[in-house]
C-alpha cells in the first residue's frame, strides 16, 4: 500500500471515529489497529487551520547597529526584547561596533 493509499485510509478511519461514539481504545481494539498509531496518524493529517497546531515561527536574522544619538554609555550597545507566549521576555544585549563592519557591507 502506498503511503498515499495509507492517508488516505486513516482519513476515512478517523472520520468514522469522529462518528463512532467509542472511546480510542474501543475504536481502535474495533478497528485492530493500535493506539499510538491512531495518535500518530491523527496528528499527520490535522488540518493547518486547526486551532490545536501551533503556528510555525522560523528564525529571523537580526542585526544591530550603533546609533549616534545615544548616550556613550550605550553607544557601544543594542538591545532586543523577546516576548514568548505565557508572559516570558528574553532581553538579548550585544556589542555593537561604532564602525560599520567591512565584511558585513555588500561592496565590490
């Protein structure tokens, strides 16, 4: 069977499911298919939009860069606040070089 088959029977069982008025131990024991592949498959195939599925965050470069209009003791200093969900912030402080860094500027 391929795996497309496989989804495409999982669908249909977890439809039944959803139907059947059973528990996953008794739909699976019915079904003769093991718990933690019924798990398993649910997750697979959740939809996008389910509201259960975290939103996926990538990574995003940030760059710091002095700026003449701070004071000396944070001249040499750039900050970032990260915010998490449950009310956690991350402060992130780094060095920052007054000069522009050559290797970093797209000149020929």
């Amino acid at each position: 069977m391929t795996r497309s088959e496989t989804a495409n029977l999982w669908t249909e069982r977890l439809q039944r499911f959803e139907q059947a008025q059973m528990t996953v131990a008794q739909f699976c024991a019915a079904e003769g298919v093991s718990q933690p592949s019924f798990y398993n498959w649910k997750r697979k195939l959740r939809s996008p939009r389910d509201p259960e599925v975290p939103a996926v965050t990538k990574f995003v470069p940030v760059s710091f860069q002095a700026t003449p209009d701070r004071t000396s003791a944070m001249a040499n200093q750039a900050s970032a606040t990260i915010e998490l969900p449950g009310g956690i912030r991350i402060r992130v402080e780094v060095p920052t070089d007054s000069q522009p860094n050559p290797s970093r500027t797209n000149q020929p």
